[in-house]
C-alpha cells in the first residue's frame, strides 16, 4: 500500500502504452496476455475506463512489472539489469582457485536472468558458460540456480546472494555439482565494476567460514597423561586417515578442579589437522580407548592458513564412500539386470 499523500509519477494509462511499446507488444498481444477484450484494454489506455484490481494484476504480470509501477507510483524496486563482474571460490583437480568473468543480468519483474558472457578459464582449467535464475526478495535477497550452457559441462547447482542496500554488489555463496561429480560448495561476489568484484571475493575467502561445513579443516586437541599412549593413539588415526598429522607438546601443565580438590599435573597433548566430517569418529576412537575417565578433546575452526597446506590435509584425509547398500538391495538389483522392463 502507498500512503495517501504519495503522488505519481505518471497516470495509470499512460504507463500501460509506454510499457506495452517498450516490449514491443500490439494492444491485442497484451490482451490475450491479460484476459481481457482488446476493446476494453483501449478503453484503459485512453483513460475512458479503470481495470478492477484482478484484471490490474492480470495487466502488471503480461507487462512483467509492479502493480504500483502500473499504477503510476515512483518504483522502489532495484534495477539489476545490466553488466556484471563475477568472481567465484572454486577449485580445478583438488587446486584452489578463484574465477572472474563477465556477466550480463535481465531483470524482468522480481526474476533476475543471469549468463554468463566469458568464460573464467578454459575449459581444460574449469571454465564454461552458464545461466540461472536469482529471485529478488525484499530487495535484499537473491536466492536461484545457476547450470552450465555447453554439452560437455555437467555443473550445476544454487546461489544465495545478500545485495547491497544501492543494488551494486551481492555476496554470497555457491553449492553445487562440480565437473567431477562432487558435491562442492564456496564463495562468491557479483558488482558493476571488475576491481571491487576481486577485493569481495579475496575478503570473502579471507574471513572463511565462521559455520565450519564437513569440508572444512579444523584442528582436534586431544591432552593425555603419557605421550607415549598418546603418540601410538596418533599414529593409529593417521595410518586410517582420520587424521593427516598430530603435532605433540610432550609436557604441559594442567591445573583444574577434579571431584572437588586442584589437581596440578603434567600432561602431553596432541593437536591434529584433520576434516571437520571425520571429528565424530576421531572423538569415539578416543573416548573409547584413552586412559582417563573423561578424555581432554576440543575441536578448533582454521579460519585462515596457507591454500597448500590446507589443500594436503584434504588429500590426506579422504571422506568415507557410501556404506554398501543391505543385502535385499543387492539381491533386487542382481534380480533386475536379468531382467527386461520398459518404462515410459
């Protein structure tokens, strides 16, 4: 609703000719769009008559804009249409890497068309082309999907992007099936101007993620009474890579209340680097086979460090396959493929 002291820009049937010639519409297309008579749409257009409120709507949605754009009100909706420059957090064969290219956006109503016009890289590297969709919502929120344009390409996924309050620049992030067939997720930056768009996406990475997801790194400090249990207990979670490394500090001094008196001894502890997917299983390891009756286990996020070393920790620690499928699973698909069935 507008307040009763807002005035128009411009009168209702003067609205409906300009927009109806800027889409190159005849009367009788946007009345067959609408539902309604190309006369009475004549009659609207010279200002003889007024549409009820369902045949407004009918006549906002076929001209693709706001029923207060339609009524003559100043519009308050951004306009998305236009260049952009896209920068994407992504990585090609287990390599971080950040992509930019150019991007042109079609807005239509609440609906950003989006494609992209140059690839970030070759294809051999990882770049394609690609389209989506973004629906805007309050003018604050854009949130759609995106899939790549060329045959051989098998990306595709969703975006959730926060727009700045001047419809600029939108931050977010990406999720989505990678070349490979992996499910991979990272940051990403659309603005007007190529500069800005590469400090967005640097900063982005740079913060990380304050949400560890079951991909990300994290650190597991586990504390010991002897750092020989310890060492051996390391060693076993490393040779099943549940953990890439454990780096130990053979004598701390802990100091804490236990059952009521100030304990003060000297312990050892471990501090592995390892995927935030595999802590469950490294805790119950741990909690089954550790000396005290209530093992020292904490998990820390890695917010920054070095892309590489990062990079090897993953490659150290690969995340379990699919458990196999239960046994009448098996017998049904064995059953199956000797079989013949025609599906529609």
């Amino acid at each position: 609703m507008r307040p009763p002291g807002e005035e128009r820009d411009v009168e209702f049937p003067e609205v409906l000719r300009r927009r109806r010639m800027e889409l190159g519409l005849s009367r009788a297309d946007l009345a067959g769009g609408a539902g309604v008579h190309e006369r009475q749409l004549a009659r609207y257009e010279t200002g003889e008559a007024q549409p009820t409120l369902g045949v407004a709507v009918a006549i906002a949605n076929a001209l693709e804009i706001s029923l207060s754009h339609l009524a003559g009100y100043p519009s308050q909706d951004l306009d998305l249409s236009g260049q952009w420059w896209a920068a994407w957090q992504t990585s090609h064969d287990s390599q971080p890497a950040i992509h930019y290219h150019e991007a042109s956006a079609d807005q239509r109503n609440r609906t950003l068309h989006v494609r992209a016009v140059t690839r970030a890289a070759t294809i051999d590297a990882g770049g394609y082309l690609w389209q989506g969709e973004l629906d805007l919502h309050d003018n604050e929120v854009l949130m759609g999907w995106y899939a790549a344009t060329e045959d051989a390409i098998r990306s595709k996924g969703t975006m959730y992007f926060h727009l700045s309050r001047q419809g600029l620049a939108m931050t977010g992030r990406w999720v989505g099936l990678n070349y490979d067939g992996t499910i991979r997720t990272g940051w990403a930056a659309m603005t007007r101007d190529e500069g800005e768009s590469r400090s967005l996406i640097h900063e982005l990475v740079r913060k990380g993620d304050q949400h560890m997801s079951d991909d990300d790194i994290c650190e597991v400090r586990i504390t010991a009474p002897t750092l020989d249990w310890l060492a051996a207990h390391t060693r076993q979670l490393v040779e099943d890579r549940l953990a890439a490394c454990g780096q130990h500090d053979p004598a701390i001094r802990s100091i804490y209340r236990w059952r009521g008196a100030i304990e003060d001894d000297t312990e050892a502890r471990v501090s592995l680097h390892t995927r935030r997917q595999l802590v469950p299983e490294i805790i119950r390891r741990t909690i089954e086979a550790h000396p005290d009756e209530l093992p020292g286990i904490i998990v820390v996020p890695i917010i920054d460090a070095n892309p590489a070393y990062l990079q090897w920790v993953r490659a150290e620690t690969p995340t379990p396959g699919p458990p196999p499928p239960p046994q009448w699973a098996a017998a049904f698909s064995a059953q199956m493929s000797t079989s013949h069935h025609d599906y529609p």
